[in-house]
C-alpha cells in the first residue's frame, strides 16, 4: 500500500495550489493531496470536508483534521512513521492542526500550501517538531 501511496502522491507534484482543489494536475491544497491520493487508491471519499476559508484554524476551534484523519485513516505513533503515511502539522503548541502531507523517502514531504505547486521538501526538524499526527492510509 505505502508504494501505491507515493506513486499517487508523486503523480501530484507540479499541481499548481488552489485552495479547497484536489485534481491531480489542475489544483489542490494539502488536505486536497490527500483526498486526491484517496480517490486514485479507493474511488469515492468516505466523506466531504465540506467548505473552508483559507484561515480556518486561524480563529481556533475544533481538531477538524485530526479528526478526521482518525476516522478514515490508520493512527500511528510518531516514531512509527514511514513513506507513504500522512502527516498532520500544528504550528505552534495549542493551535489547531492545520497542514498535512505524505511522507516521501529519504525524510521528505510531498505537500501543499499556498502560493507553490504540489513539491517534495525536506522534512527538516523544524517540520518534525511540528507533527500532530501520523496516519497510514487503510488496505482495501
């Protein structure tokens, strides 16, 4: 499975960011990656997230991503993380988690985020302090 995972992921690079996307080469945000790596390995999405402004976490509020990561996908310690596993970041200590993306080899990170293509980066340690979350996507 987590092969599958980085090649669907890896087909994502260079799509341009547009928020709330999440159409391989036409647009996607990072929770549009995984929602696009979704459909390709199981068709339909177990769920919509239904509409969200670019700030959302901003004003604070519920865990929606991880929530929604622990109803559809597999939790995992940190530690246990390996390519092809979704990870969710919060920027600073009590914020809502508002990033994701998928574990790439060699401690990469395919992802998202505004004003860039879909891009495999570093996972520096200053990203890995930051992960909220570690989820593999489930065998079907």
């Amino acid at each position: 499975m987590r092969e599958r995972v980085l090649l669907a992921a890896r087909g994502f690079l260079g799509t341009p960011y547009r928020h709330q996307g999440s159409r391989r080469g036409v647009g996607c945000d990072c929770l549009g990656l995984v929602r696009g790596v979704w459909r390709e390995l199981h068709g339909a999405e177990p769920e919509e997230p239904g509409p969200y402004a670019p700030d959302w976490a901003e004003r604070g509020g519920p865990e929606r991503l991880l929530a929604a990561a622990a109803r559809h996908l597999q939790p995992l310690p940190i530690a246990a993380r390996q390519p092809g596993d979704v990870l969710v970041f919060r920027w600073r200590s009590g914020a809502v988690a508002k990033h994701c993306g998928i574990l790439d080899e060699g401690e990469r990170l395919i992802h998202a985020y505004e004003g860039m293509a879909v891009l495999s980066s570093p996972l520096v340690p200053a990203w890995t302090r930051r992960i909220a979350g570690v989820f593999r996507f489930p065998e079907r």
